[in-house]
C-alpha cells in the first residue's frame, strides 16, 4: 500500500502521532512519504521519505490563535501557498497513492491536488465538527472560527475521524499513546510537575517558587519563557524541554498541573497521575479539551492558574470506564483509519450520535 500522511506542524501533536504511527505502517512493508507544512519539525523527528512546504501557519498571541492576522496571512502568502500545492500534486501525480492520512495538514486534504483516491482527515480538531460529541457554552465567535477553520483544512477529506476520549460515534477514534509511555513503569513521587507554555497567569515564576518554599512542596517546572536561567530554584526545578527526560519526570511525580492541551493530560492519566488542567483564556480549543477530560473523569479543570490545586487532587479511578478505550493499540488506530469498507452512515450510527450540531 501506498500512503502519503500530511502533518501540520503547529505544535507537536501531530508529529508524535506520526513518530508512532508511521513505523506501524513500515513494519508493515506499506511505502509512506510524509509531507509536513508550518513551522520546521524539529530534528529528533525523522522520517525515511519527507518534504518540508510552506502552509498556513497560524499567529498566535498569549497562547491564543489569532485569527484575524492568520487570514491575512494566509492572503499575503498566496502565491507561496499554490507552489506548495502544486508540489505536493506533483508528489501525489508521481507516487499514486492509495489513500491519503492527513493531519490537521491543509495541503495533503486540499482538493486542489486532485487526488484520485480516499483522502482522510484525521486529527483532535476534526472531532469538534461531530454532531455526536458534546460541546461547552460560551465563547460562540471563537467557536465558529475555530470549526471553520477546521472545516477549511481539511476541506477535500472524504472521511474525517477525531481523536477523543470516549467512542461518541463511529466517527472518533481513540487518542494514540506513545509506546514510551505505555512502557513506563509509574511510582508515586514527592514532586509536583508543573507544564506552562502559554497561559498568562502562570508566567510569573516567582509565584511559584514562593509557593513551592512556603509550601515545602518540590517541583519540576516545565516551560515558563520568562525563566532565563534554567535550574534550581529554591524548591523549584525549572527545565529546558527534553521529551524523554519530561516523562520519567511524569511518571516519578506526585500530581501534574498543566495547560488544556489533549495529549499531555492524557499521558499523564495513563501513567496514573492526578491531573488538573487549566484553559488558556479565550482559546476555545482548551476549554473544550477541559470540558471532556472533566466530564470523562480524567482530569480536574479549573478557570484559573491555581498552585493549592495541586495539594488536593483526588488519585485517579484505577478501572476507569474508557480505560479499554483508552489504552487501545495503536495498530488498532492505525486499521480504523486505512478501513475503507462502504457502511452506509445511517448503518454505522449510534444512538448517541443522533444529536443536533453545536
């Protein structure tokens, strides 16, 4: 089988889902060529065949995305953008795939490159276009962007499936857990982990570390861009990024505290963690990812960036009730998503997806 999975590179959610999927695929003797747009993946993600392209990047402020400059962008960029797509309808002309995975990538799921065989979107945001999946009040301009937004990149997809924490319908797929987490073995800890890139009420580190000392309460901290010089502080331990070290981290720890993302909290569920999460204000996407790990038992979620949360929260349920769920393999993912058996959509629904779109 011939497979060309597109990646947008905004973030580096979409990268670990390829870095596990993509061997599956291999191992299997399936020749995939990837094709990445945005920023530049950073080098400890490599793959045998890849093309880096100019896409549609988004502006992003305080962590949140900004719409308004990213069109303009996007307009200014233009002709950049129809090279792009024309290289990758050369690649898809040349390659002949038989069917095309596309990540949040607005390139590879473009109908521009006249592709002639299934073309999958697959990715979180495709699931907060799913009738069937429940969506929180509030911020209703933000949300509108956000699905059109969405509906725009992957507006040449045949099929579309979203990454969620609970099968709402057949058209969500489980979230995939790298092997580096599933093999590691977890042991309660004496620190707190704390992960802040974005959110505007935690870039004060002082405040933590005045908490940490007052509290007696050690910490490894994460992220924090207005730390200049990583290391000890007092009971805090602030530390560059380093995806290895960050999980042992996480799997020795005692709670985790972090940003809305979906894979972190998730990952830090696995490993049997309490969690609190905490959305970035006025981004639409995490208060939507609080509002499902809330309400499927995963995480605590809270409005404001609050460090005595950390003191309080309750162990996880150890026979949670998507623990089957989540914990399926990824080659199982990697079959729902190359499935191109013809069911018809009334065959396939739930009686739970028969709910009226936000």
């Amino acid at each position: 089988m011939r497979i060309v999975y597109g990646v947008h590179t905004q973030g580096q959610g979409g990268l670990s889902k390829a870095a596990v999927l993509i061997p599956i695929m291999e191992s299997r003797g399936y020749e995939v060529r990837v094709i990445t747009s945005g920023q530049r993946p950073p080098g400890c993600y490599q793959f045998r065949w890849h093309r880096h392209l100019t896409g549609m990047q988004y502006i992003v402020a305080n962590g949140r995305t900004h719409y308004s400059k990213s069109f303009l962008s996007w307009l200014r960029n233009a002709p950049e953008l129809l090279r792009s797509l024309r290289q990758v309808r050369d690649i898809v002309r040349e390659f002949q795939p038989d069917v095309i995975v596309s990540d949040f990538e607005p390139l590879t799921a473009s109908p521009l490159i006249a592709s002639k065989c299934e073309v999958v979107a697959v990715s979180r945001p495709v699931a907060l276009l799913d009738a069937a999946v429940p969506l929180p009040d509030g911020l209703d301009f933000d949300r509108r962007l956000t699905r059109s937004t969405i509906r725009l990149f992957t507006i040449g997809a045949t099929r579309r499936l979203g990454y969620h924490v609970e099968p709402a319908s057949y058209r969500c797929l489980p979230p995939v857990v790298s092997p580096d987490v599933r093999g590691m073995t977890s042991g309660p800890g004496n620190h707190v982990l704390v992960y802040n890139v974005f959110h505007p009420d935690a870039n004060r580190p002082d405040d933590l570390i005045a908490w940490a000392n007052r509290n007696r309460q050690p910490v490894i901290a994460y992220g924090f861009p207005d730390v200049t010089h990583p290391g000890k502080h007092g009971l805090v331990e602030f530390r560059q990024p380093q995806r290895q070290q960050f999980l042992l981290d996480m799997a020795a720890s005692r709670a985790v505290l972090t940003t809305a993302g979906f894979c972190l909290p998730l990952e830090a569920a696995q490993l049997g963690k309490p969690v609190c999460v905490v959305p970035i204000p006025g981004q639409w996407e995490q208060q939507v990812n609080a509002f499902h790990l809330k309400n499927a038992g995963l995480a605590q979620a809270a409005e404001h960036w609050n460090y005595d949360l950390l003191l309080d929260l309750p162990d996880p349920d150890a026979a949670h009730r998507m623990s089957g769920w989540l914990t399926t393999s990824p080659a199982a993912i990697l079959d729902r998503i190359l499935d191109e058996a013809t069911v018809s959509d009334v065959a396939k629904q739930p009686q739970s997806a028969n709910r009226t779109a936000a």
